[in-house]
C-alpha cells in the first residue's frame, strides 16, 4: 500500500476489523528477516542544518553523529510496515539504540543505506526486534546502529532485561522543552507518531500528554558532549521513561577511561528517562 501516507500505514494494523483487509494483516508467523535499502543517496546542506538547529549541534561540513538515523527512518517504517513483519509499528516500544562511527560524513556526501531485521529475540515483557542499519560511502562502512523495539506480549523471565550502564549523576544543567518540540523535529525526521505531536493523539495512546521523541533525547545529549567525542566512537542508549512535553529533564555526564556515561532525569525526583555511555572508537 505505498500510495498511503507513512504513518497511516503504520496505525492501521491495530485498527479492529481494518488489520484483517489483505495488505494490512500482519502474518503473525516467525520472521525469518526483511530488509530495505536505498543508493546514491546525497546528504542535504539545509537538512542537516535543520537537524543541528533541533537538536543543538553547532554547524560543521561533517553530519552530527546521529543523523543518518535520519536516512534510515523510512526504511525501517517499510520493514515495520510489511505485512510479514509480526507487530504492529504503533505500541511498539524504543528500547535501546547503539551507533558507531568509523568516521565522519561529511554534508553533501552521497552514500547508500541498508536496513535489516532478523527474528525476534526474548524479552521478560516480550519479545524484541533488532534493526540494524549500515551506511556505505564507495563500498566502505561509515557508520552503523542497531535500534531495539520491543512488542510486549508474553515474556521470558530468563531473558536478559537490556543493557547495563555506568551512572552519571545530573550536575545542574536543565533543560526545558517546550510543548511544540515533539511536531519540531518530526518535521525535520519524518516521524510523526501520534504520541510525539499533540496531547489529544497521545492521549489516545496511553499517554497524559505527548512525549518527545527518543532518539531527539539522544541527539541532545550527544550534542551536549559533542566536542569531546573523537571523530571514530559509540555511542549507546537506554529509553527508560518517556519525557512528556511541555516539561524539564535534567543532564548528567562524567567521564570514564574511554569515552562518558550521560544520563536524563527528572528534576524532580531524579528518575531517569535516559541513560547511556560514549566509547572511544
């Protein structure tokens, strides 16, 4: 169903009756694995500097570390989207994500994007899909991530829960997002979920009100340490919480042997929203 918008396509299998319409019911069968890609793809001044601006990087030749996230989104809302991928787009959860750089991409670069998913791995609240991206500039890996989404369902008590982080406590730095951030960088990324852009569409989602975006959490908080990490690095997170907007998270960092572990609070009550670590490539 290309000819539908984005998101449309991703809500409509939860929709009663709608998800059973060929094209839309999801196969509910074990997923051996999907992929999509796309070549020749040129890295654009004005939308990186878009990017930059949302996000809080300072404006360079070469692309903020987390950008090609950007180039990826489509593809994997396709694999999502697929009828022969198990679960729905819409209430699947962010987990985690995990990029590494292997060198800068420079503005005005043209490179080609694969993304994949394999089978599901066991969760205690589910079951988890790892998304893996690669970005090639003339047959060489630039830059890679793996996303994590979880389908809650029935559980393995037995599984590992995710991945383990060193503490950076929060040391003054607030910051207050404002109510219209969730619909600002979905406008810059494509991703217009429901639950990032008005309180009356989260709502309809579980939500009080909308949330930001995960991966606008980790952009920030790169950004924050963007001159202190090496041009070849990692850079791994955890979504613990959602942050709801308008609202205030607090930032923590402290350095480690090799690279930093960073975190989003609370100011409140210091529960975290995210936590995460930078490792020097």
């Amino acid at each position: 169903m290309p000819e539908l918008p984005l998101m449309l396509r991703a809500a409509l299998p939860s929709v009663p009756v709608v998800n059973q319409l060929p094209g839309v019911r999801k196969t509910r069968g074990d997923l051996a694995g999907l992929e999509r890609s796309r070549t020749g793809v040129t890295i654009a001044r004005e939308h990186v500097d878009r990017y930059a601006a949302v996000c809080g990087f300072p404006v360079k030749d070469a692309v903020p570390l987390p950008y090609p996230h950007l180039l990826a989104f489509e593809l994997q809302m396709g694999i999502m989207t697929d009828p022969g991928f198990p679960a729905p787009a819409i209430g699947t959860v962010h987990l985690e994500n995990s990029i590494t750089q292997h060198r800068p991409v420079g503005v005005g670069e043209t490179v080609d994007v694969a993304a994949s998913v394999g089978p599901a791995r066991p969760h205690p609240k589910g079951a988890v899909y790892d998304f893996v991206t690669v970005v090639t500039a003339g047959g060489e890996t630039v830059w890679e991530e793996t996303s994590s989404y979880l389908r809650r369902g029935k559980g393995d008590d037995s599984a590992p829960s995710g991945t383990s982080f060193p503490d950076a406590e929060p040391h003054g730095i607030v910051w207050r997002l404002p109510a219209d951030l969730g619909r600002t960088y979905a406008a810059v990324s494509g991703d217009r979920n429901p639950i990032h852009l008005y309180a009356l569409t989260a709502k309809a989602l579980g939500f009080p009100r909308q949330i930001a975006h995960g991966m606008w959490t980790m952009a920030r908080c790169v950004a924050a340490l963007e001159n202190r990490i090496p041009d070849a690095a990692t850079v791994e997170v955890a979504f613990k919480r959602p942050v709801l907007l308008p609202g205030s998270v607090a930032f923590g960092s402290t350095p480690l042997a090799d690279g930093f572990a960073f975190s989003l609070t609370s100011p409140k009550d210091g529960s975290p929203h995210l936590v995460g670590r930078t490792t020097n490539g």
